[in-house]
C-alpha cells in the first residue's frame, strides 16, 4: 500500500512536513492525464523546504510528468498544487530547472552561458559576474570561463547547467534525469558535486532518476513511483550522515534502502530475477 506523506500545519498555519519543516511543495490529490491515458493518479506529497527528495521509478511512470506540474509548465487534470504558498498557474518565482539535456547556448562562452538568467530577468550582468565566477570555482569550471560549450566534455557542459540554474539563487531546483547521458564514472563524480552544491546553498530539491543508487545516495527522502498510472508506492527517509562521499556507497543504511527499492520493483514486475 502506498505510504503517503504527512501533512501538518505550524503554528502559523501554513503547512509542513512531517519532521515539521515548513513546506516548499505540496501536493493534495493531483491526477494527470493525456486523453485515455493516465499519468499521475492521486498523488499526495508534502516537500519541505530545503529538502533534497528523489523520486525512482520505471520509464512512463509520471516522474518527469510530476516534475512538469510542479513547474507549471503543465497543469494537473484535478487536484492542487501550491509553491512556497503560491497555488496560481504561472511559473514559481526563484524555480531553476535543470534538464537531462544541458541546453547550453553555442554561442555564448561558459561564463555568458551562466550569466544568462541575468540577462533573462533584466539585471546588470556585472552585478552577477562574481555569483557566476564563484559557482564556476565550485563546480570546477572557472578555468573554462571563456570556453564554449563544444570545447567541454558532457559532464562539464551538465556542471555548467547547474551552474546557470544557481546563479539567481533559486528556492526551488528541479532536475530531469540531469546525469542520465553521463557515464558511470561522471555521473558519480556530479552526484558529489551536486551534494556539495545542496549542502551550501540548501534550496529545495526535486531530482527525477531511473538509479535507484543515485536516489539514495542523494536525498533526504525517495519517493517510489509504481509503473503507469503512477502512484507513490513508497516514501522513504534516507538518514545516512551528510556529505555523502564514496564511502556512502558501503554504509549500511545504503545497502538497505536500495535493497528495499530493488524488492518493490521486481514486486511489481518491473525487474525480474535472474535464473
């Protein structure tokens, strides 16, 4: 059965996890759909603010779909969804996303390509520059500042991204599958990078993945997605001790958690033993 998550009110009545942080994200009975086709149903979901929450789930789920909602980019068929307490249909304010694609603009060089939310919201660039060197110096990159983006390697084009996506200083991060090009080694070498980047800045995160390793690696919580319709089977805490470097992948509550996700999923079919 699906575990759904708490929702409380603080004293001043605006609503908040269940740890009693008030919420960044909430979700009351929202149900998407494209024609006959069922995306999401009847999900219920309270993010905190400042947490670090992943949700796993097979392809055609609703992940990327949730994410979309919660964006506004799209709106939910019935239920309700409100930001940082604000339920209107327009875009939140200070919402960054970050894309599986990296969407970095050829022309510019890195450095422009960082700045470029600056210029998106009318401010002087010169008031940012010294936000966008020191986000580049966090990430790696600063010695690639007057580089373009074809002169880089596809994890640095992705730490680029997040990058530009920071520099305004978003309460709200939204990531689409951000390493799901990225090989093994690159991927790992981002998830820690990522974490760091979380641990300074400690804006609200929602990370969509197919790793179930990524995912508890990662937050503070994994929502556990079932196959279409896409419902939340699980929500599970995570509470390995932070930062979360390589040695993370040998804690014991590591090997639990993704051992409990991998049951789910070949409980539901979408893994299958070997013979």
């Amino acid at each position: 059965m699906a575990e759904a998550a708490s929702l409380d009110l603080d004293l001043s009545g605006r609503p908040t996890s269940g740890a009693g942080a008030p919420a960044g994200v909430v979700l009351r009975e929202v149900s998407k759909a494209f024609g006959e086709i069922v995306a999401l149903e009847r999900v219920d979901l309270t993010i905190a603010d400042g947490e670090f929450v992943a949700v796993v789930g097979p392809s055609g789920c609703g992940k990327s779909t949730l994410l979309r909602l919660i964006s506004r980019l799209a709106a939910p068929t019935t239920g309700s969804i409100t930001v940082f307490d604000d339920a209107s249909p327009l875009p939140p304010r200070g919402m960054s996303i970050v894309f599986q694609n990296h969407v970095l603009l050829a022309w510019r060089t890195v450095l422009d390509n960082v700045l470029f939310p600056a210029d998106m919201v009318g401010e002087r660039r010169d008031h940012y520059r010294d936000k966008a060197m020191e986000l580049l110096e966090t990430v790696g990159l600063a010695e690639f500042a007057g580089r373009y983006p074809h002169e880089l390697s596809g994890g640095m084009r992705q730490r680029a991204a997040i990058a530009r996506a920071l520099l305004l200083k978003p309460n709200l991060l939204l990531m689409d599958e951000p390493f799901g090009a990225l090989d093994a080694l690159t991927r790992e070498q981002m998830r820690l990078d990522l974490e760091a980047l979380w641990l300074k800045n400690r804006m609200t995160v929602l990370f969509i993945t197919h790793s179930i390793d990524e995912a508890v690696l990662l937050a503070d919580r994994v929502i556990v997605m079932t196959p279409r319709p896409g419902r939340i089977e699980r929500i599970m805490p995570v509470g390995i001790r932070r930062p979360r470097g390589l040695a993370a992948r040998r804690d014991p509550e590591f090997l639990e958690k993704s051992g409990e996700i991998t049951e789910i999923f070949l409980s539901r079919g979408v893994l299958h033993r070997e013979d």
